[in-house]
C-alpha cells in the first residue's frame, strides 16, 4: 500500500511539470508543431504563446530584425502571424530570396545607386494570379515570391542582371517586371511555355524559365536561347543552361555579385569570372584574368563557342621608378578541348602599348572562339624598360580555361535525320563582331 502511495506521490502530469523545461522543450519544435501545441491542453496552448518562442522562427523564415520589431512595435508570434498570412505561401523560398535581394542592394547602393533606384515595388497576389490566367500556366513559388519583393526594374541602362561590352557589341540585361515577362510569354515552337526573365534592349537576348515541361526542357530550368544554324526545322532552339530552378540561378548571380566576382566597372555589373588562382607574377609586375562566355555570340550547331576575356597588368607600387617599362608584343599558345594548339604573335595589345609604372594598372578586354566547348590560353607579354630600351624581358600571362555552360540540344534536330557538324567549317556561322587580335 505504501510502495503505491510512493509511486503515485512521483507520477506527474503535464499540468504539474515546470514552465521552463517545457519552454525548453518546445523551443526545438518548428512553427507547425508550435501552433499544433496549441490544440493538445490548456497548458500547452498557453505556453505555446510565450512570446521568445516565436523570435527564431520570425528570424528563420522571414528575416526579420530586432530593429524591425521595435519599429513595428509587435510582438513575435503577431509579426510571424502577419507575415505568414501575406506570403505563408513562399514560406520554402522565402528566407533565400530575401536575403538574396537584401545582401544585393546593400552591395549595389554605394556602387550602382541608379541601379537600386530602377526597382520596382513588389507585386500584389492579385497581379501575380491575373499573369497566371493570362499565359495559362502556373508560374513557379520561388519566382512568385521574388516578384512580391520586387517586381522587376524599370527598363534602363545598365541593367540589374549584369553587362558585357566589347569594340562593336555591347548587352545589358534587365529584370523585367511581370507584366512585360508576360507579354514575352512563348508559345510558338521551340519555346513553348518559356516565360522571359531578361531583356536586353540592345542584342534582343533574354534568359527563360521554362514554366511547364516540353519539347526537352525541364520545368523551372533557367537558359539562354540559342538557334540551331544547321537544322532545317525554324523550332530548333538549342539551350544554354543557366540554372535548375530561379532560387539557384537568382541566388547564384547575387553571390557572385556580393562576392566581388563579378566586377562593376563605371557603375555596371560585368560577368566577368575570375579563378583566384589565375594569376603570375614576374619581378614587380602582376597579371591576372577574368573570362566570360558570351551565349549570343555562340552556337551549338555549328559548334562556336565565343568568349571574352579581361586581363589586369600591375606594377608593384614598392617597384623602384627604373622599372617603369613598355609593353612591346604579345605571344599566346591556345589550346582547345582536342588539344589542337594554334600559337599567335603580334605587336602590342589591341592595338596599344601600354607604359607600366610603379603603382600603375592597365586592363583591356579581348575575346576568342573555340570549336569546342572549352579551351585553355596561356602565354607571355614582352616588355622593355623605359631608360634601357635595349633591355627586355617576358613577362608570364598565366594559363586560363574557358567552358561554355551545360548545353541541351533541341528534340527538333533529334528528331530529323543526323548530320555531322564536322562536315561545315566554322566559317559558315557569321557573327556581326569584330574579333580583336587575340
């Protein structure tokens, strides 16, 4: 009778256990489980709403601040409440494409302020849900979530998703808002069910998000456009890829936006890539390089593939003034995916002989093609110095490699009879540029 008097007296319930191990407890659940509490007891329910339980999750989904709060002037569980009800439906994107958008303007507005300035204020669901109706299809959470920041930017130049300028081709792309997307909307084949995310009012290009799966594209994919030159069907569109889905290919353009990866260069965003380990230094001077691939200016069929590429050259500025010297000439070994090797020599660099001195920095921009999908470069520049011109000397560009993007070839060719590419030279594709010496 005693040991069950013992055993009783010990037996507690969820009404008699402490407040903090439960708070505790219920500190490890996510917001589903929490608001679930809420239906299991009175106790529960009340301790459910203690108000720092709902800090982390405000912070977790929604990326809001502590200044946030103070300036909203409510408590937690009533911002998580509020905000959920007005895009609870991005709650799995949400918090990657806030921050994305955020850690881009903080970069760009010292920068690129005019950039910042062309945004647009974030749709409303209504605006999101009639675009639906119009194009027919069901556009992607993740983009939808974006466009509830921002709905795109005004049409101006530069634009926000970055630009490329050589001697006679110059693009900028901008975000276009959901309206005008919506009217770029495809339906014709080729791109069918394709909904353009850029424009670039120069060259015409665009970037898509193929908002259904067909014709060989998989729903979400991001890519660039790319015409069959071969194929005798108008609806062979080739794809260059860009992303699987708009999170991957909206958050990896801000990380390397944010990251310095890309340059900005007279307030615009270059995508320019640079391998950290892509650099040589010969005595005082230094020389590095950044690459790009230029999708408007490639092909798959035939195979042409163009890429531009951006070359730093410093002089130490410790170096003493006698080494002020004098580019003289150029040798490049270029190297494609084969191993074919074409070896090129000539005076300067397009068309310059640029004066190095202590502290001085030259950068130029050139570009070269490839009949593969990559390549290499590699090769020396020859200077002589200034006060003893009879004295020169090489001066090492390090080895850079060059790939195109992941390339999908369009079911429209696969399905007409197979012809080889190798049976046309490269020089039927005609590009409106102007290649530099290399």
């Amino acid at each position: 009778m005693a040991a069950m008097e013992a055993e009783t007296a010990m037996t507690m319930t969820l009404e008699s256990l402490p407040t903090d191990p439960l708070l505790l407890i219920l500190s490890f659940l996510d917001y589903r489980d929490l608001i679930n509490c809420c239906y299991v007891s009175r106790r529960l329910s009340q301790l459910s709403t203690h108000d720092p339980l709902w800090r982390r999750h405000c912070k977790k989904y929604w990326l809001i601040s502590e200044e946030e709060k103070t300036r909203k002037r409510q408590c937690w569980k009533s911002l998580f409440i509020d905000t959920y009800c007005d895009v609870g439906r991005y709650i799995d994107h949400y918090a990657a494409i806030k921050k994305a958008w955020d850690d881009l303007k903080k970069y760009l507005e010292p920068r690129c302020p005019r950039m910042v300035m062309s945004l647009k204020e974030g749709a409303r669901e209504e605006d999101l849900d009639a675009v639906e109706a119009q194009i027919g299809c069901k556009l992607p959470d993740d983009y939808r979530c974006s466009y509830r920041i921002h709905n795109g930017q005004k049409l101006v130049v530069p634009g926000l998703l970055g630009s490329m300028a050589l001697s006679n081709h110059y693009r900028s792309e901008d975000l276009l808002d959901v309206d005008t997307a919506a009217g770029g909307f495809q339906q014709r084949q080729g791109l069918k069910y394709c909904l353009p995310l850029t424009f670039c009012i120069h060259t015409g290009l665009s970037q898509y998000i193929a908002v259904e799966a067909a014709e060989g594209r998989n729903k979400n994919e991001v890519f660039y456009q790319c015409p069959d030159q071969m194929a005798r069907n108008p609806a062979a569109i080739d794809m260059f890829i860009i992303g699987a889905t708009f999170t991957d290919w909206f958050t990896s353009y801000v990380n390397n936006v944010v990251s310095g990866s890309f340059p900005i260069i007279r307030d615009q965003i270059f995508r320019y890539i640079h391998d950290p380990e892509c650099v040589a230094t010969t005595g005082d001077i230094t020389v590095s390089v950044s690459t790009s691939f230029l999708p408007e200016l490639s092909s798959i069929h035939p195979p042409h593939y163009f890429f531009t590429y951006r070359i730093r050259i410093e002089m130490s500025k410790d170096a003493l003034p006698e080494k002020a010297c004098q580019l003289a000439s150029r040798y490049w070994r270029i190297t494609n995916a084969e191993g074919d090797v074409e070896e090129v020599q000539g005076p300067g660099v397009v068309g310059e002989f640029p004066i190095i001195s202590p502290g001085r920095v030259y950068e130029y921009t050139s570009c070269t093609t490839f009949s593969t999908t990559s390549g290499y470069m590699e090769g020396y520049y020859i200077f002589h110095f200034l006060y003893f011109k009879d004295k020169i000397f090489n001066v090492a560009i390090p080895r850079f490699h060059m790939a195109c993007p992941t390339f999908r070839v369009s079911i429209a060719r696969l399905e007409e009879a197979p012809r080889s590419p190798r049976c046309l030279s490269a020089d039927v594709w005609i590009i409106p540029v102007q290649v530099p010496d290399v």
